[in-house]
C-alpha cells in the first residue's frame, strides 16, 4: 500500500481444478499501491471509478462498464477512487 487503506471484499464463483482458473465479484475502497498481476486477467468493471498505470507509463482509466484484460506479469499501480466492483476471470 502506498497510500490510503483500501478494504477487499467478494465472492468467488467458481474456482478451476488445481486452481488454474478462477471467477468471481471483487469490490475494493479508495486507496493507491503497487499492483502486479501474476496470471491472465480480463475484468468487467460494474461501479466505481479507479486509474491503473503501467511500469512503462500507459494509462487506464476505469469508469462503470469498462472491459479491461491485464496480461500475466502486468506491473504498475492502481488508485481507486471511489469503491470499484468487477466481475472478473483469471486463467
């Protein structure tokens, strides 16, 4: 965490053999840290309002009914703004 205190809360709703895939519901608060995705994931935003930025600079602005894929090994940052909910697949 770099900034703030950010609470995490959800439901997972299904979870692959051996853990290999994953869905589910994600809800997280305001708050800002460094973000590092260690497998593939493809995100539906629902609520709220958040910024990832890449390592290299990039920008992603997330607003409700954003479709964002972060790729295995992503590095960056996320700030959210105000309370996020996604539905989200790992793989």
């Amino acid at each position: 965490m770099i900034e703030g205190a950010s609470h995490t809360s959800g439901i997972v709703l299904f979870k692959g053999p051996n853990g290999e895939s994953e869905t589910g519901i994600w809800i997280c608060t305001p708050g800002f840290w460094n973000c590092h995705v260690t497998r593939d994931e493809f995100c539906h935003f629902l609520l709220g309002r958040c910024t990832y930025t890449h390592e290299s600079g990039e920008v992603i602005e997330i607003v409700p009914g954003t479709v964002a894929f972060f790729p295995q090994d992503w590095k960056g940052t996320c700030r959210v703004h105000e309370t996020i909910r996604k539905v989200y697949m790992i793989r």
